[in-house]
C-alpha cells in the first residue's frame, strides 16, 4: 500500500509560510502601526519607537519558548531587540533607536554577500536553501534527488549560480540603500519608507525567482 506525501508536504509548506507571515505581522506590521497610532496620538518618537520593541519582544520570546530552540531568525530578531532597549536606556535621542533597522540592514546585507561568495567558492547557496525547501516538499528522498542534479546537469548548476548571485546582488544592495535611507530621512518616515522599500524589492525579486526557476527547471 502507497501512501501519498503530497498533503504532508502541502501541510509542512503551509506551517511555514504561516509562520513567516505571522512573525512579519509581530514584528514588522504592528510595530509600525503602534508608531504611527502613538504618534497621531502626540507620543513623542522616543516612546513610539519604544513600544514597537516592547511589542514585538514577547513575541519572539514565545517563539523560541515553543520552539524550544533559538534558530537563526530567532537570533537575530532577538539581538536586534536587546540592540534597541539597551540603546534606549543609553540615549533619550529618538535616533539611536532607529539604529536597529540599519542593525538589521547590516545582517541581510552580510547574508548577501555570503550569497556571493558561495557563487564563486564551492557550491552556492542556493544549493543548500533549495535542499531545505524540497524536504519540506518531498520528503527526504525527493529533496536528495533534486541536490542530486548538481552532479550530473550543467544547466541546474548554472542556473543556482545565477539565482543566487540574484539574490545576494539584491540583498546586499537593498542593505545599502536601507542605511542610507534610515540615516537620511526624518524620523517619523523612516519606517514606513523602508518598509515599503525593503517589501516592494522583495516582492520583485520573488516574482523573477518564481519565474526565473520555472524557466530553468530548478524548483525544488
């Protein structure tokens, strides 16, 4: 008897889409909702920057509680959050706070240029995140066929060597651009103009991955 592992698969890719969205919700949507709804409210900046950590801190914590581990999103999200209450506590200048989102511009842009690399030196990237995808999909033995590929087709090589160089050259531009725009512009836009910048250039760089994938048969 067969038993199909499509709906385990379907479930496990749904956990995970609903987690992401959920912690984009926490910690990205409602903070800059707070902000702005304190600040129409005539709450100084330095408390409406505040309470979007106080916010999204519990969460994370949660997280990590049910989880019973601290993965690497948890880390960061965390180290971002300690960055931004121990800066708070040092300065009563609405600045410092804002601090944490070039904090968290530096990381994705580090993960950028790691993405690079590994375009050059040894396997790229792409490689081992598709991996990780295609076990969530296919299960175990399915996710080793699709890294299997790499031994035996040119074109699946170079097409994770492209798609990760996309993504790195996007990553560690977007990084960039985020401090600039944080240090630049006055304080009550920068949230909601690096929000929509950072979302606005991911959306188009999921767009041509979808897209860039089906094209070269690369979709875990």
């Amino acid at each position: 008897m067969m038993i199909d592992e499509k709906p385990t698969a379907d479930a496990g890719l749904r956990r995970v889409v609903r987690a992401n969205v959920i912690a984009v919700v926490f910690e990205v949507v409602v903070p800059m909702v707070l902000f702005y709804g304190l600040r129409a409210a005539g709450v100084s900046q330095w408390w409406a920057l505040m309470s979007g950590v106080l916010v999204a801190g519990p969460y994370v914590v949660w997280t990590i509680w049910r989880n019973r581990r601290v993965d690497l999103v948890a880390l960061v999200t965390l180290s971002v959050l300690v960055l931004s209450v121990v800066l708070g506590l040092l300065s009563d200048d609405p600045r410092t706070l804002v601090i944490r989102e070039g904090w968290t511009a530096a990381l994705g842009g580090l993960f950028g240029a790691w993405m690079l690399v590994t375009v050059f030196l040894g396997r790229p990237a792409q490689l081992t995140l598709g991996r990780t995808i295609a076990e969530v999909k296919r299960g175990a033995e399915g996710a080793a066929a699709w890294a299997g590929r790499w031994d035996t087709d040119a074109r699946f090589r170079r097409g994770l060597r492209v798609n990760t160089a996309a993504w790195g050259a996007v990553l560690l531009a977007g990084a960039v651009v985020h401090v600039v725009l944080v240090y630049a512009l006055p304080i009550d836009l920068i949230s909601v103009v690096t929000t929509v910048v950072w979302f606005a250039s991911l959306a188009g760089l999921i767009a041509w991955h979808v897209w860039y994938l089906k094209k070269e048969n690369l979709d875990a």
